[in-house]
C-alpha cells in the first residue's frame, strides 16, 4: 500500500514516521480509503473535499477542534463518498452499522467482536 501525499487533508494525526493512530479501528479506516484511492475508486482531491466537508460541519456544529474526533470524521468521509460512487447501496452500508453496533454491544468486554448477520 502506498500512502498518498497527506499534505491536502486536514490535521492528519502523525509524527515523525508517518500518520499515528489511537485505535485500529482508525488505522483499519485510514487503509480502506487508501485503498480505494489506489484502486482508481475516486481521487484523493475527491476525497480530501469530502473530509474538509466533515470537518466544516463539525466546527459549525461547535465541536472542538482537538483532533480526537478526526478518524471519526474520516470514516464518515468515507462512508459519504463510497455511497456517492456506488461502491456500496447506502442502505446496505446502514444496514451493516446496525449489525456491527448490535454485535459490539453483545459483545463482552476484551472479547472479540463476532458479526452475524440477523
């Protein structure tokens, strides 16, 4: 996987080796649109708008600026553009939020999420 020039988005968290990630579900995010860019599904300067926009609605919102929300903007992002492109129905990719909210609160804690549909 080859990381596109980062310097168009937003505030990407990183240090000095590269983007850093608290969860790896963010990390998991941060790849699949990688990915996608890499695979021609849309272009990086499409994306990046798409993630301004997240981050404009959330600071009119009055959201704090401090970045620990970023990846979450991220994803939305990129549940946004996806949709868009038809890469995914977008009330197949509801309905798989609910399925994956469903199993995470099954879940006990330190046990791995299992997703089943149903």
């Amino acid at each position: 996987m080859t990381i596109p020039d980062l310097g168009s988005p937003p505030s990407v968290p990183r240090d000095q080796e590269g983007p850093v990630f608290s969860a790896p579900w963010e990390a998991q995010a941060f790849a699949m649109a990688v990915v996608l860019h890499e695979r021609g599904q849309f272009t990086w300067k499409e994306f990046t708008a798409q993630l301004a926009g997240e981050i404009a609605a959330a600071k009119e919102r009055g959201e704090a600026d401090d970045g620990r929300r970023y990846y979450e903007y991220w994803l939305t992002a990129l549940e946004r553009i996806v949709a868009q492109k038809g890469l995914v129905l977008a009330d197949e990719l509801a309905k798989r939020k609910r399925e994956w909210d469903r199993a995470a609160r099954e879940t006990p804690h330190g046990k791995p999420i299992e997703l089943t549909p149903g």
